[in-house]
C-alpha cells in the first residue's frame, strides 16, 4: 500500500448549542459555591458567557484579552504563548472566576490565571462551555459554533 505526502484534512462539524441550551446547562449554583467576587470574560468569545454569568450571580464583570490564536476564522496561526492583555484590572485580595467559551488546550486559561495571580488575586478559578478548565458544562474538543457567533 502506497502512502501519499499530502495531508488529509478532515472537516469537523461543529455543536451548535441553542442559547437555551445553553442557559439550561449553565452551573450557576456549583458556580456560586465558589465564592467569586468578581468575573473576568476572556475577550471575544468568553464575553457572553461572563456577562451570562455575571448577572446571574449579582457579581461585577471585567474583560481579559487572551489568545493563544491569531484572529483569523478559523484560527491560521498558533502563538507560541497566549498573548495576555490586563488593561488595568484591579483583582488585588478578591476571589476570581474567569468565563470563556471554549479552552481546547487549557493553555490561554493557565496563562490568565497566572497572570491574574501575578496581578494578587487571592484564589483563581475558572470556567468554560466546552473544554478543559476548572468547571464546564461539557468536556469537548472539537469545533463550536455559538449563538452569538457570526
């Protein structure tokens, strides 16, 4: 049997969860036990998901933005570490829940925590839709399309 050089890419069909679906899932009562004081949202995907969270736990809300991928859709480049930008959030003393959508790797979420630490918060946790972090409604590693996407 001949192997061919070429690459096969294999075309992934992406969840698309309803925002009902999605609000129906939403741990907002195992999210609460944590104790945050405030939400971080991962700009740009990981807004909706921390303004959702936010609101239903009375809590204030900032913006990160974080990525370990360019901003091309689908992603066509891979930075070597997510590229962090605080603007000035103040997280000094306080227990923090960061929200994202999707983590694949885990790896943008480990850079923010860490950061966010680096910056004094007392405790970090964090949160996603789908993927690898501290809480999820889902483990996945695959493609999302969200209701609030393009």
């Amino acid at each position: 049997m001949q192997q061919s050089s070429e690459l096969q890419l294999v075309q992934m069909i992406p969840l698309k969860p309803s925002f009902k679906e999605i609000m129906e899932r939403m741990p907002f009562q195992k999210l609460k036990g944590i104790g945050a004081e405030i939400v971080v949202g991962v700009e740009r995907g990981g807004l909706p998901v921390a303004a959702i969270i936010a609101f239903g736990l009375g809590l204030p809300m900032v913006s990160v933005k974080a990525s370990l991928y360019d901003g091309s859709k689908p992603a066509r480049k891979i930075h070597p570490a997510p590229l962090i930008g605080l603007r000035g959030i103040v997280v000094g003393g306080k227990r923090v829940l960061v929200a994202d959508d999707v983590s694949n790797t885990g790896a943008t979420l480990a850079a923010v925590k860490d950061a966010l630490l680096k910056k004094g918060a007392k405790e970090v946790k964090t949160f996603v839709l789908y993927g690898r972090s501290d809480f999820s409604t889902e483990r996945f590693a695959g493609c999302v399309k969200f209701p609030w996407g393009d």
